[in-house]
C-alpha cells in the first residue's frame, strides 16, 4: 500500500522555471505582528476541505514566537496564534490556546476543522516537547482538541477547549518515536504535523501526518505517516508515501481532491536529501493517485511543484496548497545574495522574513502543474 518517491524521481529535476517561485524582494516583507515572527500556517477548513468563511473571512492558524537573536531559536518557542483575513487586512486574535492546555512545551503545526452547524472547532496539533523539559527536546505527540467559536466581540475567538486526547501514538514498528532521535538540523525525527482529510469517494477520515520509518538502516528515513479513523479511534495505516533512504523530513502533508484524482503535497528542505543521493531544491512537493490507497505517482515525473529560486534557494518555506489552488508559505531568509547565513548569526536574523510570502498559483493538469502568477500582501493590520 506504501508508494515510493525514489532517487530516479529526484535524479530527473531540472532548472525548469515553470516550477520557479519568484524572487521575494523587501516590498514583500510585510510584518503582521510586529513584535512576533510567523511562520507554518493553515486555514479553518470545512470536513470537505474548503476553506470556511468566518466573520466576512478566513481564519488562519499559524506558528508564532518572540524575536530572538538566532530566528532558528524560535522552534523552542512556538505558540499558535490565531488571525483573520477579511477584507484584505490580518486581524492578530491572540494566541490560540490558554496557558496550560497544550501537553507539551510548545506548540507545532497541525490543521482544523469548523462544524458549520455547531460552532464548533476541532484542532489537531503537535505538542512538542513535555511540561518538564528543555526547549531543545524534540519528542512529538499528535493531540487533538475542540473549542467553541465566539464571536460576540470585535475579534472572533474560540474558548471552551477540551482536555486534549492523543489521537494516535507512535509504535516504534511502522514509525519511529522521536523521544530519543537524533535532533541535528537535518537529521531530526519526525512524528508531526496532523491534516485531516475525508475522502469523498467512501467519506473515510484520514489523518496524514509527518514522520519516520521505524527501524530504517538509513539516516534519511521520512515517511508520510496515516491513520484512519475507525469507530471514532484513529488506527495506524502503513505510511501513504516512503522516502526512505532518500529524503529524511516530508512536512506538512496535505491532500486536494480536484478533477476526480487525489493530489498529495509536502514540503523538504535541500538539507534533508541524502548526501549520498540525487539532491532537490527546497521546495513543494507532490504525488496524484486515483484513489486514497494509490499507487501514487510524483507530480511533473520528479515531484518537484514549486521550488526557490537558485540564486535564493532558501527565501520561502511550508507551502500550504488551498482548495482555490493558491499557495501560501512563509518568508524564510531572503536577500542573501550568496552571503553566509549559517555562522552569521546577525545576519540571518536580520534577513529572516518571519512574515507571509506572496501568494503563489498552481494549475493542475493530470499529472502535471504549473506555477501561474503570484499576489502580493498589501494591507495589513
């Protein structure tokens, strides 16, 4: 049931620049939280996937962290923060959780769903780390929450979360548990980034999450994890797309329904390839099948989507592909120009965007895409 995206696929990519994102420039740096850096985001979406409109908008989900000297630093830190989008203007709503709820450290990516009828939203987010540790401790756990939607102020909010449950666990056979992995940038372990998707052939729930094949000979393991979702348990599935020996992180996996074929899509960094193997560039990645269970096949013949542009080949990370086809992602470090960013630490903290990137568009096309213009931000508030 496991399809694999192998070094054949990688071997293939070329300098295409139908699949280039365009350069980011200063103009595109737009802070929406001054004193905050942004980072992985995601929609409120309905069980179908479309995105749910809220208060004449959207809202936005997405990582967020005081500025620290070393913008890597934030990882340690991160909260989710709530927003909305209406009316061209991003309304900051506060941190998504109170203090205490979350079962970890921090807070990693993850997605949500709206109940039009009820009110009601289900989260389902990492909790990285546990109560008692340090932020440099990478264990990952899968927690899903429900909360209540209010709008009865001028900001829409949700209050009344549950205790958090675990929705599935790590079994050290067909994924690895990251609470003694290696955590070199890189090398890190995966158990992460739950998304939810229904199918709408049989209207099974799946949750796609990031992860690490159990148990691997190979350094660079990453897999796309799955569970399905069986008498209200999530239950875990062999993993949906294996890198394994290739590729060691496969983030923020999604899946689109479109044109009766399902689209699968992942980010990697160039750093996470096996030095051993053909290299990509950091950038989207993506399979299409025709049904959930596959065979699953790479998108373009290598995988590649969307990729940076070479001369900046780390300006924008975690794309996000919305049911409209857009793509958002976040501002990474831009305007290098070949300067140093890994010993420079000034440096990298003054090129790190920490806000959203232009709005890219895909088309779809079978088996195929193509990268069509991009939206730039231009009213924040």
């Amino acid at each position: 049931m496991t399809s694999s995206w192998l070094a054949q696929h990688i071997a293939q990519i070329t300098s295409d620049v139908s699949h280039q994102a365009p350069l980011i420039t200063s103009a595109d740096v737009i802070p929406i939280i001054p004193d905050l850096d942004l980072w992985d985001m995601w929609p409120l979406l309905h069980q179908n996937g479309q995105t749910a409109s809220i208060c004449g908008g959207t809202l936005w989900m997405i990582l967020a962290a005081q500025k620290f000297d070393d913008p890597d630093t934030r990882h340690g830190h991160a909260r989710i923060r709530l927003l909305l989008q209406a009316n061209g203007e991003w309304t900051d709503c506060g941190n998504l959780f109170p203090e205490g709820l979350n079962p970890g450290s921090r807070e990693w990516s993850g997605s949500a769903l709206c109940n039009s009828d009820t009110q009601y939203i289900t989260v389902f987010f990492t909790a990285a780390g546990t109560h008692d540790n340090s932020s440099s401790e990478f264990t990952q756990r899968l927690f899903q929450t429900t909360g209540t939607l209010d709008m009865s102020s001028d900001k829409p909010r949700i209050s009344a979360w549950s205790i958090p449950v675990e929705s599935v666990v790590a079994d050290g056979v067909l994924y690895m548990q990251t609470a003694t992995a290696n955590h070199l940038p890189g090398l890190i372990k995966g158990f992460r980034d739950p998304t939810y998707f229904c199918d709408p052939q049989n209207n099974e729930s799946y949750l796609l999450f990031t992860a690490s094949q159990a148990m691997s000979p190979h350094a660079c393991n990453g897999v796309i994890g799955l569970a399905r979702l069986q008498h209200e348990k999530w239950l875990l599935q062999s993993p949906l797309i294996s890198a394994d020996g290739l590729c060691n992180e496969m983030e923020r996996p999604q899946i689109l329904f479109k044109n009766k074929l399902f689209y699968l899509f992942w980010s990697s960094s160039k750093r996470v390839f096996a030095l051993d193997g053909p290299q990509a560039p950091t950038g989207l990645f993506g399979m299409v099948a025709e049904r959930m269970d596959g065979p699953w096949q790479p998108l373009n013949g290598t995988g590649l989507v969307i990729a940076n542009p070479a001369e900046e080949p780390n300006q924008a990370y975690c794309w996000y592909v919305m049911d409209d086809l857009s793509v958002a992602s976040f501002i990474d470090v831009w305007g290098v120009q070949g300067r140093d960013i890994k010993t420079d630490i000034p440096f990298r903290r003054k090129q790190f965007g920490g806000t959203l990137a232009p709005k890219l568009h895909l088309q779809l096309d079978g088996a195929s895409t193509r990268l069509l213009t991009c939206s730039r931000q231009t009213v924040h508030s």
